[in-house]
C-alpha cells in the first residue's frame, strides 16, 4: 500500500471510532446521567526528505467527555440526586472507587445506600453511607449532606476529575486514570435525577455528516483501486 492508502486509511478508521461514538450517544439518549462522548482527532505530520513533500496522518485514538449539565427532572423519590455542576458521586466496586452520575440510588439489607446495580455509595472520605431502617424522612441539603429524621448520617462524596482521563465503564460508571478530587463548587438536588446530556438533533445531523465523509473516503478508495488495476493492466499490455 503507498503513502495515500495508509493516510486515507487511517482516516476512515477515526470515522469509524467517531461513528460507533455518536450511535452509542444516540442510544443512550434516555439514560440517567449518561454523559455524551466524542472522538478527538490528531494529524501528525512527518518529513520524509529527499525533496519528498512531508506526509500527513490522521489518527483519533482518544475520546473525550463531555461533562456539561443535562435535564434536571423532579421525581417523588427521596433517594434520587442529581448534581448541578460538573461532578460525579462516587461508587464502591469490586474494581476499585468509581465515578458516575446517575443518582438513582437505594438501600440495601444492611442499610447502606447503594446503586441500582449494588455498588455502594460512598461518603467523602470513601466510607459507606448507612441510613437508619427506622428512619421515615431522609434529607439533604445542598452540599450533599444527609440527614435521617433530622440527625446528620454523612455527606455524599462529590468529586472531580480531568474528562480528558475518563474511561467509561460499564454500568454508567467512569474509571479516573489521573484520580480525582473533592468538589466544593456544586449542589445536590434531592428528589431530582439528571438525564442524558445528549442532543438528539445534534447527534443526528452529526451522524449524517460523519456517514457522509466516510462514504467519500470509501470512494477515494475505489478510485485509487482502479487506477492502480488500470496501470498495471497498461502496462501489462506495452510488454
């Protein structure tokens, strides 16, 4: 394969990254806390001397996160939260702390707070929230602490983290390769879930785009197939 085949090659495997990218957004439009991604191109261009004009490739390895707010909708749930702002709670998993915003949490038998999947919720200094069984009314206020009848039982760990070094995983829950830190800077709301940050018109129109310059490098494909065939048949053929 020449220069123009590995650099219209690696084009279209971006596209492709980008492609899966945006369906996964579309999929995932109605669910709590999912936040949308997208692809991050590079060009990295190289001398290849001898007078030789410098060649170019695209690479997009990498995603990123895009953390702004979703929809904030009220429901009749006292251990729903959302959070206004551009933090995450954290998650106990057997895998280690992770993040996630969707808070749509629960109690287990022992009385931990926990998401729907089991994972525990955890304080801000990593421990286990329990709320008392007997208790009939459980409160927050906005800097995430709780409150059962009236009496504190801790504070929901809210923490930050760099989305350029988000890894999701499954569950709707991110792993943060470069750690995380307190969040100081956002509210609870209780009673409330955030839903998707995604766009549906946006991702839609950007879905055609994507498809569209993808067909194109598809094409360039093909011509550059053809001719190759062309020129070894001509040549073939002056013998």
């Amino acid at each position: 394969m020449d220069n123009a085949g590995y650099v219209g090659l690696t084009r279209q495997a971006g596209l492709l990254r980008e492609l899966n990218a945006i369906a996964n957004n579309i999929a995932n439009l109605n669910t709590t806390g999912y936040r949308r991604e997208g692809v991050v191109f590079s060009e990295h261009v190289k001398a290849l001397g001898n007078d030789d004009p410098s060649l170019s490739m695209a690479t997009a390895s990498h995603r990123f996160v895009d953390l702004n707010v979703g929809e904030i909708k009220r429901t009749d749930n006292s251990l729903d939260f959302a959070i206004d702002g551009d933090a995450f709670f954290l998650i106990e998993t057997p895998a280690g702390q992770r993040l996630t915003k969707a808070g749509a949490f629960t109690v287990n038998e022992v009385g931990e707070l926990t998401t729907g999947g089991g994972a525990r919720v955890l304080d801000e200094g990593g421990g286990a929230i329990v709320l008392p069984t007997q208790a009939r009314v459980i409160s927050a206020t906005p800097d995430g602490s709780l409150m059962a009848d009236g009496q504190p039982v801790g504070r929901l760990g809210l923490m930050k983290a760099d989305p350029a070094f988000l890894v999701r995983e499954g569950d709707n829950l991110f792993r943060a390769d470069q750690g995380f830190e307190p969040a100081d800077d956002v509210k609870v709301r209780q009673n409330a879930l955030e839903g998707s940050n995604v766009s549906a018109v946006t991702e839609i129109a950007r879905l055609i785009e994507v498809q569209r310059t993808y067909e194109s490098g598809q094409k360039l494909f093909q011509n550059e197939d053809e001719r190759i065939r062309k020129t070894v048949r001509d040549l073939g053929q002056m013998r």
